[in-house]
C-alpha cells in the first residue's frame, strides 16, 4: 500500500507541473483538492459531528495541513525539479524520527542527510532558495500531517475522516486558488487534468497511507516512505525530462539513507491500533 502510494503521489505530482502555466500552483492545488473531496465524500458520505468535537477538531487541523503541504509543495515545484523538491520536503518527517529516537547511531544519519542536503544547495545547484524554502515547509507540514494520519484513522472508521479533512483542505484554497487561476478554472482540459491529478496524488496515496497506518508500526511506514526522493526523482527524469547532475543524484541518495536509518529505528515497534 506505501510503494503504490508513492508512485501515485509523483505520478501525479508530474501531470499537476503542466497546469501551472495556466492556473498557477495555486489553482492547481485547488483542483486537486476540490475533486479528491468530491470524490471521497461520494465514497465515504462522512457524518461531520460523528465523531464529536474531538473529532471535528482533528479533522480541522488535518485539513490545515493537507492545504498547507499541498500549497506550499507546489510552490515548491513551480521552481525546482521535482526529485530535488521531494528530497527537501522529506526533511520534514526525516525530522519527526530524529525527534523520537536517542541512539548514538542517529548522529550518523544526521551527517548524512545534512551532506546530501548541502550537495543540494551548492552555489553552483540549480535550486533557487524560495524553491527550498517551500520544500522544506512542505516537509514541515508533512510531518504534521504524518503524526495526525495516524490519530484521524482511528477515531474514524475508513476514509471518512480524510473525506472531511480534505474538504475542510479544499475550502481553505478557495480564495488563493481563484485569485490564481481565474477565469481558467473553468476550462474542460485543465479541470480534466486537475481531476486526474485528484485521484491520483489525494485520493489513491492517502487513502492507501490511512489503511497502512492501521496495519503497520509508524517506524515501517517511515522506512517505506524513504523511497519518495528517489522514485520521484526517477519520475521526474521519465516523465518531465528532468535530469539530475550526478552530484544532486549522490545528495539525494544521502537523505535517503539517512530516512531509512533514522525512521527504520521504529520498525520494530507494533502497528498503531485500529
């Protein structure tokens, strides 16, 4: 369920960079968003109260933080390619394990990560610096919305909480995304393609990501979702012809293993309740 939902996600994150042009991140991030809840509330039919206040504030904030990391990803990939701005987001849960653990060895993999996101940054790198500060507070949001995915998949049954925050996450880019696209949300190719880019980076990889978090430790998650910079780095070669220096391949796979180091020390714990 992780592996697809990694594809998916970059899968989806390459057809999102051909709206750009005509909608702006913005206006894409609210397709993606406005038909992924579409879709999952037809699916799922959420009761709002159903769970209680506890429950309606949750999905509050997950919500905030589907918008958030969403906005801030794609502002991200307006200006960087997309193996090097998923590498920089990942700092975000790369941190969350860092956090958690206390071994020695950790400070092993923190050199490592630091020295591939340094590579990354060179001088001579093709990253601008806004297109690494989106990134990384993408990654931050992503590290939030790790920590309550667990939460919200066992207060509410199925999907239905990920229904309810990802409308809660489409209201919230109503009026950026507007104020982005205009006129050109209207457009029957570009709402296709924002349709497309909904079920395949919203629909498909979280609901995958909710159902893994109730079979497997959050530490196996971690590890799994570790291939991210890599396979969206392969994607982003095949799919958007863009090509790496061998040295921002080296970066990159230097945060890799420091992900799968430092989140690999949970593995082992048992899997989140249901």
């Amino acid at each position: 369920m992780v592996v697809g939902a990694v594809v998916s996600v970059q899968l989806g994150s390459a057809a999102a960079t051909t709206l750009f042009d005509q909608v702006g991140p913005a206006g894409a991030v609210l397709y993606r968003l406005l038909f992924a809840a579409l879709l999952l509330w037809a699916i799922w039919r959420p009761g709002l109260m159903e769970a209680g206040r506890e429950g309606l504030v949750l999905v509050i904030a997950f919500g905030v933080a589907l918008a958030g990391m969403n906005f801030s990803f794609y502002e991200s990939l307006d200006r960087i390619d997309l193996g090097i701005a998923v590498t920089f987001e990942f700092v975000g849960p790369l941190l969350v394990g860092l956090l958690a653990s206390r071994r020695p060895l950790d400070l092993v993999w923190v050199a490592s990560a630091a020295a591939g996101v340094l590579l990354l940054t060179r001088p001579s790198g093709s990253a601008s610096a806004a297109g690494i500060g989106f990134a990384l507070l993408a990654g931050a949001f992503w590290a939030v919305y790790i920590l309550l995915s667990a939460r919200v998949g066992r207060v509410f049954p199925g999907g239905r909480g990920l229904a309810l925050a990802m409308a809660v996450a489409a209201v919230l880019m109503i009026a950026p995304g507007t104020a982005s696209a205009g006129g050109d949300l209207l457009d029957p190719a570009a709402a296709a393609v924002g349709a497309a880019t909904a079920v395949l980076s919203s629909v498909i990889p979280y609901s995958l990501e909710l159902e893994a978090l109730r079979r497997i430790a959050v530490g196996t998650f971690g590890v799994l979702m570790s291939l991210e910079p890599a396979v969206a780095a392969l994607i982003g070669l095949v799919a958007l012809g863009q090509g790496l220096a061998g040295v921002d391949v080296f970066g990159i796979g230097l945060v890799v293993v420091a992900s799968v180091g430092v989140l690999g020390a949970g593995a082992v714990r048992a899997p989140t309740e249901v």
